[in-house]
C-alpha cells in the first residue's frame, strides 16, 4: 500500500515538473452561445386565396402554353386568349340546373306560333332562288331549314351579342364544361388559321353558339360554308353561308330528303311500351304489331319498307309516333325531342298542314329537377333500381319506371307526371 502510493507521487511530481517548464499559453475567454430565443408565431392565417382574376389569369396562361406547343400560331393565340374576360352571365348559366322544365307540348305549341309560321313563309317567297340553290347542293328540305332559322335566332333577329371567346374561355376556366370550352376554344383557333372568318365577327350567345343558325366554333369549323365563294363564311349577315351551312351539315349526317321525319300512330291495346324508343322496325313490322296510322290511311307500298322508332314522349294519354331516320338527323342538330318535333311541325305549318292531330295530355304537371329525383330514389328503394340519383329521366330510370308500372298496375307507358308520382312515393 505505501509502495503505490509513493509510485503515484513520483509520477504527480514528475508531471509537475513537466508543467513547469513547457511554456504557458494564454487561456482564451470560453465563449458562450447565446441560447436562441423562443420565436412566437408572428401570423398563423393559411394562405391568402388567389382571387377570381388571378386563377383566370393562370388558366390564360397555362391554356396559352399549350395551345402554342400544339402548333398554333403564338401571335394568334395571344391575339384570341389575352383578352378574354370572365363572362358573368355564362358562369350563371352554366352552374345552373334548372328546376323547372317546360312541358313537351308547351315548346312545340310555342315554335309554331302564328307568328313564327308568318314569318317563315315570307322568308320561304323572299329567298326562293336562293333555297332553289341550296336544295340543288345539298338535298335538304327547306322548309325544315327554314323552321331551323326561325327556332335558332328568329330568322336572324336575335343572335346574341355576347362575345363567344368570353364565353368558352368562362366555360374551360371553371364549372361543369370545362372539356367543352377548351375543345370550342381550339376550334376558333382553327377558324381564325383558316382566315376564313374575323375575330369580331364571333358574336353570339352565353352558351356559344353563333350567327342565324347557331353553331357552336366546332360545328362552324367542320360543316360551315362559304355559300357564293366570297372568302367569308358569315353566318350573322349571310343567308346563303347560314342556310347553306345548316343544309350541309344535315346532308352529312344523313337527311333523306323524300322520307319523313314523323308520323302519327295509334296503338292496339295490350300493345308492348317496351318496344318505344330504342327498337328499330320497318313501317311493315310495326303494322303487324297492329299499329296504324293517326287517321286510318294504309301505308304506301314504299313507306311500308322504311325503318322507324317508336315515340311515346307524353304516355299513353298523348299523341304517339313513328320517328324515322331525318327525326334523328335533326337530333344531331339539337339533340332534343321536344325541338325535333317543334321544328317538324313549324315545317309543316309552312304548307298548311297538321303533323299532330291528338291533343297533349295538357291537365298533366310536369315534374321539376327536385321531383325526378325523388323519383329515382323512391323507385330504387322499391327495388326498381334507376342506377343513380341525377334528375335525368334516362333509358335507366324509364326501365324502372315502366317495371313499377307493371307491378302496380297502370300503362306501362314510362311516364310519369305529378299525380303518379304521388303513388309512387306513397308506396
């Protein structure tokens, strides 16, 4: 024990004197980090929301980018976008479902109004070398093109002034068209690369339609005419490039111009309402199916090998018809029942003739956006399954409709007004 210890003291004296004789350096001051300070939160608001102005202004941008890389001329495209502005009155519309809808029998009685039917025969005397031109262009009936003219902007007098840029711009910016307003955006690239219209000329309504016969930009682009070769293909101020752009069109989706576009039938009892509006048959099929028509005439040897559709548009109650290929061209025009039959019978008006002798079930309340869907939804709880709840009466929903139908025992006609929807929610 006292061995160790004086090992240990021999060594502590030796370290000792090693001290001692190094040189001594100077100890710098120890610094001390000064302990950050507690930062309290200054603004704990998210982020500032851009404004309407600044996401239009974006979407300009960024559509402008794109355009160019597809090819587009940039000045062109700085010309068309730069100066769009928000359309309030199509933001309106566009974001809007109407509740209310008019009843079938209330458009048609309105298209043809004693008017309209005036009007529409002067323009037929005005222009007759001019429909005599088109009609050897393209084989469309022109009493129908007339009837088109008066249903789209009253034979030229109400076109709409807004401007359709604005318009599709509003449409492919925000809202529930956004794919249609950059597809009709582009197309008025391409109407503006062809120069064969002006930018001022497009002109029209919120929806963006345009000139006396209302095409949209894409429409204008693949069916417009340049009626008398004059460089421009003015629907607003030319009725030759207007009339003749809609002959065309209708030409190229298939008018037959010596068939009809409907007929008026009565059905045998017991007959089969499945069979209306998708089963094609011709004249002959449907007659041995004991269908006639409206006024007891036989069929002709020729009209009994045309194909037709059958249409129940207002039930049992209502006229019915047979619809056949020029009902459906008109549809690719306005893809609406109610403006097919509008028009048809405005053509008509024209020769003094009738194209529906019985009367609309008119003591019917047509059902609003609200009640188609409680519709739907009472119709799936009962176990008739509509496929979705979207205030749309589809081929789904009418399935459904007619299946009810047959359980509770009423005309399996697919029509359903206020009084019978009242049964089918009371179930």
């Amino acid at each position: 024990m006292i061995k160790l210890l004086t090992s240990v003291s021999f060594v502590f004296s030796i370290s000792l004197v090693a001290c001692a004789s190094a040189p001594v350096k100077p100890v710098p001051p120890k610094t001390v980090k000064a302990k950050p300070r507690i930062q309290l939160a200054q603004n704990t608001a998210p982020p500032r929301k851009l404004t309407q102005a600044e996401t239009f202004l974006a979407w300009k941008k960024d559509f402008t980018a794109r355009a160019i890389a597809k090819g587009y001329a940039p000045a062109l495209v700085h010309s068309v976008i730069e100066n769009a502005k928000i359309n309030p009155r199509a933001i309106e519309r566009n974001n809007t479902q109407p509740e209310f809808s008019k009843p079938i029998w209330s458009y048609v009685d309105g298209a043809a109004s004693a008017v309209r039917i005036q009007e529409g025969k002067d323009k037929l005397a005005q222009h007759k070398t001019l429909f005599d031109q088109i009609e050897a262009r393209y084989p469309v009936d022109r009493n129908i093109l007339t009837a088109i003219w008066g249903l789209e902007s009253a034979y030229g007098k109400i076109m709409g002034n807004h401007d359709i840029i604005d318009s599709l711009a509003t449409f492919a910016f925000e809202g529930r068209r956004q794919k249609f307003g950059e597809r009709e955006l582009i197309a008025v690239l391409d109407v503006l690369t062809n120069q064969t219209v002006r930018q001022e000329q497009l002109t029209g309504s919120w929806a963006g339609a345009m000139g006396m016969t209302q095409f949209i930009p894409s429409t204008f682009r693949d069916y417009g005419v340049d009626f008398f070769g004059d460089g421009n293909k003015d629907l607003w101020a030319s009725e030759g490039d207007a009339l003749g752009s809609a002959a065309h069109y209708l030409s190229r989706h298939g008018w037959r111009i010596q068939e009809p576009v409907f007929t008026e039938v009565i059905l045998p009892k017991g007959f089969d309402y499945s069979l209306a509006n998708n089963t094609k048959k011709t004249i002959s099929g449907w007659a041995a199916l004991g269908i006639r028509d409206v006024g007891g005439k036989n069929w002709s040897r020729d009209a009994m090998f045309l194909e037709a559709k059958l249409l129940i548009p207002a039930g049992a109650n209502g006229p019915i018809f047979l619809t056949f290929k020029n009902f459906d061209v008109i549809k690719k025009y306005n893809n609406s029942t109610s403006y097919a039959l509008g028009i048809t019978v405005l053509a008509k008006s024209y020769q003094g003739q009738t194209a529906i002798q019985r009367d609309w079930p008119r003591g019917d309340i047509p059902l609003t956006l609200t009640d188609r869907k409680n519709l739907q939804r009472a119709l799936t709880r009962q176990g008739f399954n509509t496929k979705g709840v979207d205030g749309q009466i589809g081929p789904n929903s009418r399935r459904a409709i007619r299946a009810w139908q047959k359980a509770n025992g009423y005309p399996v006609d697919g029509y359903v007004e206020k009084k019978l929807l009242a049964k089918i929610l009371a179930k």
